[in-house]
C-alpha cells in the first residue's frame, strides 16, 4: 500500500497534509461502498447543490456529503429535496473518505432511500424471480384486450383520485360504454387480499369485456399491496384480460408483470382499453369519404361504358343494309377476280400454242437428223466389227504359231526334270537323273547316263 511509505520510518516526523493525505488513502483502498443507516441532522443545502448533513443513531454519528450530480438522480420519496429533512431515517450508499482540509472523517453519499426500502426492494425482487420462474411474466400468457369493450371494470378505491381521472377519461373516449367498478382499498394493512378479492368477483360476475387495476402515484410502501403475491395470483388467474395501471411512468409493481398490459398511469390505462371516440368517428367519416367517392367513380364508369355500348348498338335494319352492302361488294370483288384469273389463263394458253407452231417446224428437222445418224451409226458400227473380226483372227494364227504341239509335230521334244522344270542345257542335269521327255504323242522317262557340249 503506497500510504503505508510514509509509516516505515520510525524517526520520521510526517507533515499534518501528509498525515490526513495517507489515511485518506488508507480508508479509500480498504473500506469498500457500503449502506448505512441512521437519522439525518444538521441538514446544509447549499447554494452550489450539494448537501451537507450528519447521519446519526442513538450512539453515534457521522458526517456525509451528497454532491449535486448525485442528489439530483433521486426518485420518490427522496427525490429533488423536497422530502430530505432533519430526522428523517434514511439508508445511504456510501464511500468512506476523510476531508484532508479539517481532518474530518466523513461518507460520501452515492444514493439515498428511505429507511427500510433495503428490505421491500428484497422482497421485491424474490417474488419477481418467483413468478417469473413459474411462466406468470411470459409473453404468451397475455391475453389481447377487446378492441370495442361493451362494459368496463374498475378495481380501485372509491375515495382514489385515479379513479376520477379513469372515470373522465372514459366518459371523453367512450360515453356510452356502461363501467362497473369493484372497489377496494389501495394502501394499508389487508388491501392486497381485498384487491385480489375484487379481482375475484369481476371474474365471477363476468359482467365486464376489461378489467383496470389501478391507483395513483406515491411511495413504494404506498404502492406495495400491488408488490403482493395474492394480488399478482388472482391477475394471472383472471379470464378477464387485466390492465395495470400504478403508479407514475417511473413505477413498478409485481403487478405491471403479471397483468396482460402495463399503462404507465390511470389515464394511460383508460386510454388503453377504450378507443377515442373522436379518432373513430373521423376514421368512419374518412371510410365514408372513400366509400362515396368509390362509388362515384364506379357510377361515372359505368356511365361511360354504357355510352361507349350505345355507341356500338346498331339498329337491325341498319345492320342488314351495311351486310348487304358488303355482300355486293364481295360479289363484285369476285367477279373482277374470276374476270382477270380468265384473261391471265387466255394469255397463257396463246403463248403456249405460239411456242407449239414454233416447235413444229423444227421436229421435221428433228426427225430428219435422227434418221441420218442412225444410218451413220450402223455403219460405223459395222466397220468396227469387221475391223476387229479381223485382229481377232491374225491374233489367232499368231497364237497357233506359238503352240508348243505344233512345235513338237515338227520333231521336237520337250525334256523337263523330276520338278517340271524345262532342261535348256546339258550342263543343268547330272549324269543318273532322271528326266521326262514328251513328244507330240505322249512322252517318256529317261536317265542321264553321260553328256557333254555339241
């Protein structure tokens, strides 16, 4: 702890700022924010904004300070300064610190409430993790408010002045929409039960579409039977849909949460479960507008198909003569048609018979010419054969000529040796083969006994 620097040298003698300097910072590291409690005195409100006060028991006492930018943050029923005065029991957030200047010990005040809201807040927050845990919060448990109610309830105090600002607030909304009310008292020991009671009862009379819970603002012990479990049970369990409406627009109750929709206030609950009047007669007035001129608009079209209708809507007779007249005018039309398809064939048949007499003339010729190449044809056709009857017998001489019987006739022989091959020369066999000779009239083997060259 740097504070303690100045602590480690015995013979050291420590300036007074020093001094207050290091047990400010002693208290500031060690001593966490912590809730006092104990009775305001000595109250200073000063110019600047802050307070100065000293907070006290039967034993004790201790000086604190609230600066302005704390102080201002304050809600009901501590809020603005209006209500902080001497002897009055409070519980403070606070730092402890010590003022270097005097050498005073003192708190510095972070938040203020009065004495025993630590423990409703507790309560509080217990029995809302409760029902929240049991589904009684869930979005799909609400039930959706009736858009035109026919009879609204009231669950409040005859004497509330939120039942005055409820009951105008309707009568300007919706005046002909009878409301019942269920009262009950709002504040004080039993008010919870006799609430939840009420509740009960609007739910078996089942004479009411809605049902407003409702009171005006004023402390969390003002508004805590709203803050009760019996009240928050008979909400979840009404068949009635439930509109809470408690408080400020600052305020919340157990209440708020269970119920199927939160107002901010009673007139914002009136609000809520009856439409405006006004808003709903201008939105008919607009509704009829549109219907007026929708129907205008389809009249006058209307009209103007009719009269497009009559424009086209052609007497009988009048129809007759204009199809009559197009029948002429086909027939004509035919006619002139029939008329120029004849010419046109007349033309062609002319052309036709000019192109024959044309023709005529020249298949004499025709004729002529074909005769004459048929003789020429058949004379050269004849030449051709006897020219080749020709070469075809000289070739023959030719090829009895060069027949080898012919040869042999004359004296000759052929000698061929055991694998047919022609012997040409005496130098080609050895003496013992055996050799074939054949002669114009059949032939004969032979063996080589000697040979030599002629």
């Amino acid at each position: 702890m740097p504070s303690g620097l100045f602590f480690e040298e015995k013979n050291r003698v420590l300036r007074v700022a020093e001094l207050n300097f290091a047990i400010k910072r002693l208290l500031e590291s060690n001593v966490p924010l912590l809730w006092v409690r104990g009775e305001i005195s000595n109250l200073v409100k000063a110019a600047s904004g802050h307070w100065y006060f000293s907070l006290k028991d039967e034993q004790a006492q201790v000086r604190c300070v609230m600066f302005r930018h704390k102080n201002q943050l304050l809600s009901n029923p501590v809020g603005n300064g209006q209500q902080v005065s001497n002897g009055q029991q409070v519980e403070i957030l606070a730092a402890v610190t010590l003022y270097e200047q005097r050498g005073d010990f003192q708190l510095t005040v972070e938040q203020m409430r009065p004495a025993g809201l630590g423990v409703l807040y507790e309560q509080f927050e217990r029995l809302k993790h409760k029902l929240q845990s049991e589904g009684l919060f869930a979005p799909e448990s609400k039930r959706p408010l009736p858009v035109f109610p026919k009879r609204i309830g009231i669950v409040t105090s005859p004497q509330a002045a939120a039942l005055r600002d409820v009951l105008t607030t309707l009568k300007l909304r919706l005046p002909n929409v009878p409301v019942i009310l269920y009262p009950a008292p709002v504040q004080g020991s039993g008010s919870a039960e006799k609430i939840a009671q009420a509740i009960a009862t609007a739910n078996r009379r089942a004479e009411c579409d809605v049902l407003i819970v409702c009171r005006g603002g004023g402390s969390i012990e003002d508004l805590w039977a709203f803050n009760e479990e019996v009240v928050a049970r008979a909400i979840s369990a009404s068949e009635i849909p439930v509109v809470s409406g408690v408080g400020h627009e600052t305020d919340f109750t157990i209440a708020d949460f269970v119920a199927d929709e939160r107002a901010p206030t009673p007139t914002a609950a009136a609000q809520r479960v009856a439409p405006d009047r006004h808003a709903l007669l201008r939105g008919l007035r607009d509704t009829a507008q549109h219907l007026e001129r929708a129907q205008r608009n389809r009249l006058q079209n209307a009209m103007q198909a009719l009269d497009y209708l009559q424009r086209r809507l052609v007497h009988p007779a009048q129809q007759l003569q204009r199809q009559t007249q197009q029948l002429t005018q086909l027939q004509q039309r035919m006619q002139r048609a029939f008329a120029y398809r004849k010419q046109q064939q007349h033309w062609q048949w002319q052309a036709l018979a000019q192109r024959l007499r044309a023709a005529g003339s020249d298949f004499a010729r025709l004729r002529d010419q074909q005769a004459n190449l048929a003789q020429r044809l058949v004379k050269a056709m004849r030449a051709t054969q006897a020219q080749r009857a020709g070469r075809v017998g000289n070739l023959a001489q030719h090829l009895v000529l060069l027949d080898p019987k012919q040869v042999l006739a004359r004296g000759y022989s052929l000698v061929q040796d055991v694998n047919g091959g022609v012997v040409a020369d005496a130098g080609q066999v050895a003496v013992g083969a055996e050799l074939k000779v054949t002669f114009a009239k059949g032939w004969a083997r032979t063996e080589v006994k000697e040979h030599g060259e002629s």
